[in-house]
C-alpha cells in the first residue's frame, strides 16, 4: 500500500493506533501473533541440503568406491569398518557445523536492536523484533530506522538511504502529505528500515515490518552471507587446494609400487584410496570454523561482540589502536569539579547556573554523561526553569557546539550554547584582556586534567533555527563561564596498554579534549612522556601530507580532534601499520569503515555499531587487548592444528612409500589407515585447538596478515618430525617383520604409529615450551579427547575387534614398551628442533 500518500488521520485511523499515544501492550501482543517477529529472513541454505553436504565431499565418495570395491571382493567386514568411518566422519562434520552456526546465532542474538516506543502514551524501550505495525515508535541521531514508517513528527530530520537508494548524500524528510506517486527515494514523509537518522528526531507510525518492509522484500532475493571466509579460512583452502594435487601424484605413485610389490588390484585400489584421504586433513577447514566461532564467543564473553568472523585474524595482527579517551580509557562518568563565572554582562539577570541548566539536552531525558553531571550540579541552584523551549540544537561540528532555544515571555529567542572554549570565546563580545583571562582560566584547568565545557547565550528576534551561521554573522555571544568536569580513569586501563605496548602495538589517544588535558591524562597511563608527542589537530588543515605524515608517527595523542580529522588521520596511520580506531557517533563513521578494524562503544549510536567490526560492550580500552589477546591465541592454535595434522599426515606417507621403496610391502591395510585417522585426527584436532595462550603470546610482535600460512621454521620441524614418525614406524615393522612375521610387523606398527601421534599432539600444545612445561598447562577437551583416543585404541588391542583391525594379537607388553620407546624419541627429536630454532630466532 502506498502509505506516504495516506493522510496521517486516516492512517493513524487503519492502524487503530493514535499519533501522541501509540498502541496498548495487549494489542501489540495480538499483533505480534498476526504479523510474527520483526525479522527479515533471507534465502537459507535448505536443510536436505546440509545433510547431503559431508557426503558430496571428494573424500567421502572415493570411500564409497573403497566400499564398493570391499563387497565386490567379498570382502564385507572392511565394507562396514569403511560405512563406519563415512558415518563418524558425517557425525562429527554435523556436530562442528551445527554447533558453530548455534554460536554464531546466540552471538547475533546479543546484537538485537532496541528502540523507543510509545505504548499507550508511556515511552519504553523494546528489542526491534517486537514491533508491530501501529506502534508509535521515537528516533533521535544515529539511530536505525527498524521499519518501514510515516512520519509524526519531526525536527531537522535528515536521513542517510544508502542501503536502499544507493544515494550516500542525507535526505530531509518531513510529515507532509503527498498526493502524486513518488519512487522511494522520493518518498519524503517516510522511514525505510535499515536506512539511518543523521541528525533530529522523529516520531513516526510503523506501517510494515519484517519482509513486508522494502529493505525486506529486496532481502528475499538475496542469500545468507553469514558463511563469509576468514583470511587464514582462505589460505588453507588455498593449501589444501594444492596438497590434493600431490597426494594425487603420490597415490600414483604408490599405487605402482604396491602392485610392482606384487599386491592384488582391488588390494591395492582400496591401499591408496585409504592413503590419499588419510594424507589430507580435510576435516581442518571445519574444525578451523568451530574454533574461530568459539574464538567469538570467548570473546563475548569478555565484553566484545565480533560482527563477522573474518575479523579475528585482523584483530590479532593490530598494530596500533587509535583509542577515544572519554568512556573508553575514562569512566565517562562525569563530576562537576570547579566552576569560573566571568564577571562581565548578562542576558536579563540570566545567572550562570541557569545557563549551564539551560544548556542541557532534555527533549528525550538526560542521557549523555555530560548532560547529566551538569543537571545534577544545577538542580540545587536553580533560579528558574520556566522557560519554554522551542528546539535542541544537535552538535555542530563547524563550531563545535550545542543547545537549546528557548522562547521568552518577551516574545524573543534565548539560545543557550556549550561547548569548546576556544570556539566560544572567539564567538564572544570580549575585549583582549578579557580573552586573555579566560585563557589563564582554561590552562589552569586543563593543566589538572579537567574536561573544560565553555557557556554562553545570545537573546533576539531572530527566528531561523535552520541557519546558526547567520545568527553568528549578526550577534556577538555573551560569555558566561567555564566549567571543569572530572573523570576518573578506568581501572586495569594503564595495565591493558603497557600490556599492549609490551606486544608492539602502539596506543594513540584521539579525543576532542584540549590539548593540555589529553596531555595530562595521557602522561598518567604512560601513553606519552613529554608535550611534544601531543598534536593539536586545529592545525591540521595548514599542514602538507608530508608534514602530517612525519607529525603523526612520533606523537602519539591527538587533541581537538574533529570528525573529518579522525578520517584524515586513520588514512595516513593505515599506509603504515594495522590500525583500530573506536567511534560512537553518526560522525565516526567514515573513520569506523575505514579502519582495519573499527571498533564502536557498546553505548555509542546503532550507525556506528553497524559500521564497526567490533562493539565493545563494556567501553572499555582493556577489553580490546582481551580481544587482541584471543586472537592471537586463535590464529596460533590454528598453526598447532595444521602443524600436527601435517607433521602426522605426513608421517604417515611417508611410511607408506618409504616401505614400498624398500621392497618391504605396505605396513598398513586400508582399515588401519582408515582407523588411525579416527583414532587420532578426528579426537585430537578441535580440542588442540582449544589450547589455553602461552604466557608469551602478548610479547611477541604482531602478525602480519598478509605472511604465508606456515613459517620456514614451522614447515622444517614438520618435516623433521614426518621423517622421524616415518624411520620409527619402517624400523619397527622391518624388526618384528624378520621376527615374527609380516602380520605381528603391521600390528605392532599400527600401534606404534597411534602412539607416536599421541607424543606428537603433546608436542604441537606449544613451539616456545618444554614438553614437561605443557604437560603442566590444563586443557580439559585435548585430554578427554586424548583419553577417548587411548580407550579406543586399547578396545582394538584388548577385544575381540582386534580381529578385523590386526590379523595377529601382538602381546600387551612388546605394544607398551615400543610405544613407549616410539613416543619419547618424537618428543626427543622435538624438543631438539625446538631448542635449536628457538635459539636460532634470538640471535
């Protein structure tokens, strides 16, 4: 229906709703029932599709041809040992998939908006999901637009529709009524969901919510984009994309040599293929998604909620965090601490106190920290608050300042202003000593540490709110004071930033603060040492790129910093390092998107959420090194995952060819292979990953994005333990080959090789410890599923079901004492490369 050409009496009429009242709690509750949840659903992934997926891999239909192969042969007992590895292998694919998409909802869930509605004439705050069409709902500054809606009312509503225009310049919009037909960005008397408020504030009607809004009907067309790839994702795809092709080559190559060893075909057919899955770690693409997703919720748990997945691996590789000072190093929680009145004229006996009050924001309640500090010291001062106010003025960024209009029983305009002292004293009717006082009364203010909000008013007949420039053009302000405002500083802050110091990031403070204050504050949480590593950006714009460039790299607090100069500096900060930059206002914007990883105030407005990459829901600095901390931790237990799958997987063909090289046969039948990586891979992988962060993690540099998936180092000490696993393996089977048979030989090597990995997993928990250090580091998953691992394999050494596994019964005692003896060369062999690289990267 084409609401924006309903007159509002008669929508307000349809909806049975009113345009000062809204509706009742009952009625939005029946409503609800009608209309369902105000979600837009997109186009999923259907759910037959999900179950087939694990079974349309590569690796699993080469398995169904083993299978087929096995019952052509006849051979029935490795047909279901084969089923059961297929089945396992679904079983834990649907257990990582589900559990991280159920992750990942409950992460989005704590990111639900909530909005002002009016119900029934009382204002309350209710999760967007719960609108309905009727309800009369309240918008102000940097909020979302949750639904498609006709506007009320309105007061310098200006509106960005960028995500359903494309248009990126704001649109005015208005409650007039319009008669012809309009296309939407025409549309002027209506919100669209997911558009958002620039400046003013509105009441409006909701008319459609859900997929009946037109950002919803658009999102039907589209799919789920919630699956995106994470740069580490993307590399070992990339890996494995190339590793296919080598163990394609070396199955070959084995499959030659098993028959030139005198092997039957459907033997050696069923050889390789257990080889080549075996060879490829394809359960690691999803075992990599369940641990970034925990990585998310790890770090939800600690006050920062991940908007999308790829932004771990950035936020580990952060090399510098350009930090708001005000809510994010302090408290944000504001007191009055002294107050400077100018002794000169005064608007009709108008007294400071009453100014200051006057000044204050209360068209929606006293929100903003500053506004309540100030109403909490003017209340008890109070001469009078009859006056009727007209309009809020919102900051203004040309001027930076704010206020209110008030109409006097004169029939003129009061407008009151705060804001920055410089701004207003040069605005003001003063002589130069006059300035010059203020001035002396600003840095002994500032030099304490204190915000300093200047006040002033101008009274006339003016009556254009829409152009403050003329006002200024044609009155001169009259100033009235200074008021210095503490905040204390969050504790554990000045521990979090030596803490990221220590981890070579370099913290930046940018605030719009003077100078002399970001300095003071600054100097107390060791973020600068001296006066000259503090920028005033109002110079900003009389400075080359050059000289900017060389300003910004050895200072390291910027003051009077506006909007556009945030932008400004990020751009050149970006060309040398990985930057995060918090925001929380419709102005922070530009510099949120631009940054790698933009970081917004969980108590900031919704556009600023939206366009971050992390919200922290505390405010709180220390929260983004826990954040940075937790993803260097992910990014490293990935590297243990890929560097045991690979050492092992490694290890394990190497056996193979090594054998058949020799002339000694395979040491391994396809069940046993097949066995190994259930046994080991699939219990082991998940919870290695799992593993606790070493001690050292926040004192080594910071990762480079773009740096290959595996170091030299790390591939070397791969192949160094795949070669060992490999002599170990042959040497066992040779020995007990020429003594006891080829059967005793495969038994005893399956066994030592499973045992070999358990040592190898142990190893993997960490490249700078000692092994006996990480046996003393908890890791509750890796040991239950170490202690699965054991019991399963000691079922096939104790049970009957060793006779489909092993075609001899070793003795309990030659498998613990090679196993034994297998392990602690690996972990021998280990420690060695360790120590001897470890020693190599400090020189």
């Amino acid at each position: 229906m084409a609401y924006y050409k309903t007159n509002i009496v008669t929508l307000v009429k349809e909806f049975q709703s009113s345009d000062d009242v809204g509706i009742s709690d009952s009625c939005a509750d029946e409503r609800l029932k009608i209309y369902g949840k105000n979600q837009i659903k997109v186009r999923e992934e259907p759910f037959w599709k999900k179950i087939l997926e694990p079974f349309t891999d590569i690796f699993m239909l080469v398995l169904v041809g083993a299978i087929a192969i096995s019952i052509f042969e006849k051979e029935i007992i490795d047909a279901i040992v084969i089923s059961m590895v297929i089945v396992v292998d679904a079983s834990i694919y649907y257990i990582q998939r589900f559990s991280t998409e159920h992750i990942l909802k409950s992460i989005q869930d704590k990111e639900i908006q909530s909005v002002t509605v009016i119900r029934s004439g009382i204002f309350k705050q209710i999760p967007a999901l719960e609108l309905v069409p009727g309800d009369l709902i309240s918008l102000h500054e940097g909020e979302r637009v949750p639904a498609d809606c006709r506007i009320i009312r309105y007061n310098n509503l200006r509106v960005n529709e960028s995500s359903l225009t494309g248009e990126s310049n704001p649109v005015g919009k208005n409650n007039l009524d319009i008669s012809d037909n309009k296309e939407i960005y025409d549309q002027k008397n209506m919100l669209f969901q997911e558009t958002f408020i620039v400046s003013g504030e509105t009441d409006a009607i909701v008319v459609a919510t859900a997929n009946q809004t037109e950002f919803g009907r658009i999102a039907l067309l589209t799919e789920d984009s919630s699956s995106i790839k994470s740069p580490v994702q993307k590399k070992i795809d990339s890996f494995l994309a190339k590793l296919i092709f080598v163990i394609i080559i070396i199955t070959v190559i084995a499959f030659i040599l098993d028959i030139l060893n005198g092997a039957n075909l459907p033997e050696s057919l069923r050889f390789v293929i257990a080889l080549a899955v075996s060879a490829v770690p394809e359960e690691l693409p999803i075992a990599t998604s369940i641990i970034l997703a925990l990585g998310v919720r790890n770090i939800s748990k600690k006050k920062a909620l991940i908007r999308n997945i790829p932004t771990i691996q950035t936020i580990g590789s952060i090399t510098t965090i350009a930090t708001d000072k005000t809510g994010t190093l302090t408290e944000n929680k504001l007191d009055v601490a002294k107050l400077w009145e100018n002794s000169g004229k005064k608007i009709n006996d108008i007294n400071f106190i009453d100014i200051i009050y006057g000044s204050i924001n209360k068209s929606r309640g006293t929100n903003d920290p500053l506004d309540q500090a100030l109403a909490e010291y003017a209340k008890h001062n109070l001469v009078t608050d009859s006056w009727v106010q007209k309009n809020t003025i919102s900051f203004i960024q040309k001027h930076q300042i704010s206020g209110n209009t008030y109409k006097l029983e004169n029939h003129k305009l009061l407008f009151i202003f705060k804001g920055s002292p410089e701004s207003i004293t040069h605005k003001s009717d003063m002589s130069d000593s006059q300035k010059n006082i203020i001035k002396e009364q600003l840095y002994s203010m500032t030099t304490s540490g204190y915000r300093v909000i200047a006040f002033a008013a101008i009274v006339t007949d003016e009556n254009n709110l829409n152009n403050i420039d003329e006002l200024f053009d044609k009155n001169k302000l009259i100033f009235y004071g200074l008021v210095a405002l503490s905040d204390k500083i969050r504790s554990g802050v000045k521990k979090a930033i030596l803490e990221a110091q220590a981890a070579g990031i370099t913290v930046r403070m940018v605030t719009g603060d003077h100078a002399e204050t970001a300095y003071q504050i600054a100097k107390q949480l060791n973020i600068v040492s001296s006066r000259d590593q503090v920028f005033d950006a109002r110079h900003i714009d009389n400075m080359t790129e050059v000289e900017l460039n060389d300003t910004l790299e050895k200072t390291f607090v910027y003051a009077r910093v506006l909007p556009d100069d945030k932008y400004k500096i990020l751009s050149i900060l970006k060309r040398h390092n990985i930057t995060a930059m918090t925001g929380d206002g419709v102005n922070d914007v530009p510099a949120l998107t631009n940054a790698h990883v933009g970081i917004s105030m969980g108590s900031g407005t919704q556009i600023a959420k939206d366009s971050s990459d992390m919200i922290l829901l505390d405010d709180n600095f220390a929260t983004i090194v826990s954040a940075v901390k937790e993803g260097r931790t992910i990014i490293k237990n990935i590297e243990k995952m890929l560097y045991y799958l690979l050492a092992t997987n490694t290890g394990e063909v190497l056996t193979m060819l090594g054998s058949l090289i020799l002339g000694l046969s395979s040491p391994l039948s396809p069940i046993q292979i097949l066995w190994i990586n259930i046994a080991t891979d699939t219990t082991l992988v998940v919870p290695l990953g799992l593993e606790p962060a070493e001690s050292n993690v926040m004192n080594e540099r910071p990762y480079q994005i773009d740096r290959p998936l595996f170091s030299k180092t790390t591939i070397i000490r791969m192949i160094i333990i795949a070669i060992t696993t490999a002599l170990i393996t042959i040497s066992i089977y040779y020995i007990f080959k020429n003594l006891d048979g080829y059967n005793y030989a495969s038994a005893m090597a399956f066994n030592s090789l499973i045992m070999v990995q358990w040592a190898n997993v142990i190893c993997a928990r960490s490249q700078n410890r000692s092994v006996l250090k990480t046996l003393k580091i908890k890791n509750k998953p890796l040991f239950f599923g170490l202690s699965a691992s054991i019991i399963m394999q000691f079922i096939i050494i104790l049970t009957p079901v060793s006779t489909i596994f092993e075609k001899a019964q070793p003795k309990l005692q030659d498998i613990l004492i090679v196993g034994l003896i297998s392990s602690l060369i690996i972990i021998f062999v280990s420690e060695i490369s360790r120590i001897i690289f470890t020693r190599s990267k400090r020189q």
